[in-house]
C-alpha cells in the first residue's frame, strides 16, 4: 500500500494552501459580513480550474479523480465553509447527472461552461415537504406534446439565486414516484415560468446564498430532460448516483474545517496564559487537542480510502454514507472542543472558531441527515 498523494496532486494541494493562507483567510471576514463570496475571490477560483475539477478534460475541465477532489475541498475548507459551495454544485451535484447520463449533445452544450465557471449550476431537489424523504417530491412535469410544462417549488438550493443552469427533480408519473416516476431536467435560467423566490437567512454557511425556486408553468423541451427521451421516470436513481459523490466530498470538506478547528485550538492553548502558563500545559486541555487529532486521522482515513474504492470502479454507496455520517459527526465535536478550548473568547465573533462551529452544524443536515447517512447504511447491511 502506497499512502502517499501522488506528485501532481501534493503540488495542487500546496498551491491550494497558499491561496488559502494569502487570499481566502484574509476574505474570511469579509464574506460573513457581506454574506457573499466576493468577485475577485470567484475569479480567483477559476483561474485554478476549481470550477470544473472533476469534469473530464474533454470538456474543458480539469479531470481530477475522487481522491483528488477530496483532497482539494479538504484544504479549501480549511478557510471558509461557503467558499467550497461556490463551486462545488459545478463540481457534484449539479453537474454530475449531466456527466453520468446526458446525451453526448447535453455534455457538449453545458460541461464546458460549467467547467470554466462562466456559468453556475445548482441541484434542485428538495421541497418544503420532501427533505429526507427525497421520493415525496411534488413538482410535477407534465407532457404537452414535444414539451413538459413544470409546476412546483423547490427549497434550500444552494447557489439557486446566481445560477445560470439548474438540474431539477420533477415527478413525471405520480404513480411510480421514485421506481420510474421522477425525472430529471436541466433548465436555463430566463426559461419563462422558472423564478427565484426567497432567499434564506442562515445560521452560519454566509457568503453561500441558498434560495427558493419557481416552477409556473414552466414550458421545457423533451431534449430538457437528462439523458433524453431515454431517460423519462429515472431521475430519482440520477439523484441518488449524484448524492452518494456529494456525501464523499462533504466529508472531505468536514475533515478541512475540522483540521483548521484544531489549528485554531493548538495556536489558543500556546498562547493563552492562565494560572502562570500557557492552557496547552494543562492535562485537561492536552487530552482535548489529542482526541480532536485522533478523530481527525480517522476521518481523513476513511475519505481517502473509500475515494481510492471509487477511482478502483468500486460501488461506495455504503462507504460514501459512512464517511458523511462520521466525519460530520466528528467535525460538530472538533467544532465544540476547539471552541471549549478558547473559553470565553471562541464565542466572541472575532475568533473565527465561532463562525466554523456554526459552519460546522449544517453538514450532519445537508446531502442527507446523519439519520439517512445510518439508514442507507443500515440498509445495505441488510439487504446487501
Ligand atoms: N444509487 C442508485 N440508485 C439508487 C440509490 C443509489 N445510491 N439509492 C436508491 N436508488 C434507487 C433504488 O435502487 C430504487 O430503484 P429500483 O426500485 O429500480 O431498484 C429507487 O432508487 C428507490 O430507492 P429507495 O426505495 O431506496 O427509495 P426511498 O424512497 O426508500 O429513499 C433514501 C431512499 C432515503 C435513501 C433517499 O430518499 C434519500 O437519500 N434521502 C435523503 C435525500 C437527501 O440527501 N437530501 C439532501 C438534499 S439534496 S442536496
């Protein structure tokens, strides 16, 4: 066994980290006040192909693998949550149904400027009453003819109010629901009927705009549909292809906040004086920054691997549930014990542990609660 990241990707990794430390540390504070990623910062993760890293070069991108993914949203997320989702709908969710069932046209027509980043793409699946329950989705597409017309709302869509494209969940035969009823489109934005509606205020995750969507009436070609005519009624299996990539990379993403929890707790406990020495003296708080280590390796173990198993050709649906499912879990007590770790001081806003710990919630929620990561686990014990 070879743990070692090959050439190419430890020289990706470290021109990500200096971009972290020399741009996207110092923007930390900037983009939680203005509760947007700001331009030059968009730019600047253009210019490094981020954008479009896991699409095939063919198409402009840059053509990494899981593993090199993985390790790009790890130190990315070192220095801010909301930057990651900036640009990972055009890496996962929103563009993948397009790469693992689009028409050779549709890979033509939308990768390449997904890829580049000239346009966003988001994922449009959640509904007010159909969170967990992905298969309980309302919005209906409805044939007329060469065309589907679309009513319905969708909520919490990440990147929904600045994209360009959307992927959008529609049940096409109220019938048969998730087994052959739902199907998936892609919708430009400017397509009469399809509006943006409220845009959320959240507990952390500012500078990641997370909107509302509207479907009246909404008039899309067959050729909408991902995959085409083919694929009317296997949407919800696109969907589900498509969360068990993006459970991975969360994860990953987990890991990146939780190592910079503990940096932020390492640099306190050296420096913070109290009873005549520096709190990192103190068993109490050696014995914090030792489990908050432990688990991170864990962590990180278990999303590499289960990365490697992906680029094999393995499935990983399990695997990918079981990474989300830890290492979110485990980001929420780095989170919480690097905060313990600062006292009074974690919960004043100008130590950024304040802002990771709200950050930090929403992974054991978004792309699957831990309670649906331990069903579908659960499931595949079962029934595998
Ligand atoms: N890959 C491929 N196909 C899958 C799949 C996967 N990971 N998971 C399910 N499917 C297929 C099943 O094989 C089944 O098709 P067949 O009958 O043809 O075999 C179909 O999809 C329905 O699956 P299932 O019966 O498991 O559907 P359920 O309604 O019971 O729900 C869960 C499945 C709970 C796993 C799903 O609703 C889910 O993931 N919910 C959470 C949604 C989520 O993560 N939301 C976050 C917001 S989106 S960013």
């Amino acid at each position: 066994m070879d743990f070692n990241l090959p050439e190419d990707l430890r020289l990706m990794q470290a021109a990500i980290k200096k971009y972290v430390d020399q741009v996207l540390e110092p923007a930390a504070v900037q983009i939680e006040e203005e509760d947007a990623v700001p331009e030059d910062v968009v730019e600047g993760l253009r210019e490094m192909g981020l954008f479009g890293m896991s699409i095939p070069e063919e198409y402009g991108g840059l053509g990494l693998d899981t593993l090199g993914e993985c390790v790009v949203y790890e130190e990315i997320s070192r220095a801010n949550a909301s930057v990651r989702t900036r640009f990972s709908t055009n890496n996962g969710i929103g563009s993948l149904g397009i790469l693992y069932d689009g028409t050779p046209d549709q890979r033509e027509q939308f990768l390449p400027p997904i890829a580049c980043g000239e346009k966003t793409i988001a994922f449009a699946l959640t509904e007010p009453d159909a969170g967990s329950d992905a298969s309980a989705i309302r919005t209906s597409a409805v044939r007329d003819g060469d065309d589907f017309i679309l009513n319905g709302r969708k909520m919490f869509i990440t990147n929904g109010a600045i994209a360009e494209l959307v992927t959008v969940l529609a049940v096409t035969d109220p019938q048969k629901k998730a087994r052959g009823g739902i199907t998936a489109f892609v919708i430009e934005k400017g397509t009469p009927g399809f509006s943006v509606g409220k845009l959320e205020k959240k507990m952390g995750l500012k500078g990641s705009g997370t909107a509302e969507l509207i479907f009246e009436d909404c008039r899309v070609p067959v050729n909408s549909i991902i995959g085409g005519e083919a694929m009317i009624g296997k949407g919800f299996r696109t969907a589900m292809r498509v969360l068990d990539k993006g459970r991975l990379t969360l994860a990953a993403a987990s890991v990146g906040m939780a190592r910079r929890a503990l940096e932020l707790a390492v640099l306190y406990a050296k420096q913070r004086v109290q009873f005549g020495k520096p709190i990192g003296e103190f068993q109490l708080i050696q014995g914090m920054l030792a489990q908050m280590a432990t688990e991170i390796l864990a962590g990180q173990s278990m999303v590499y691997r289960v990365a490697w198993q992906k680029d094999q050709g393995n499935p990983v649906r399990k695997e990918a549930a079981m990474c989300k499912l830890f290492c979110s879990e485990m980001l929420g007590r780095v989170a919480d014990t690097s905060l313990q770790v600062h006292g009074g001081m974690g919960y004043m806003k100008e130590y950024a542990i304040e802002r990771i710990y709200r950050d930090a919630r929403v992974t054991r929620i978004y792309e699957g609660t831990s309670e649906i990561q331990k069903l579908v686990i659960a499931r595949e014990l079962l029934n595998g």
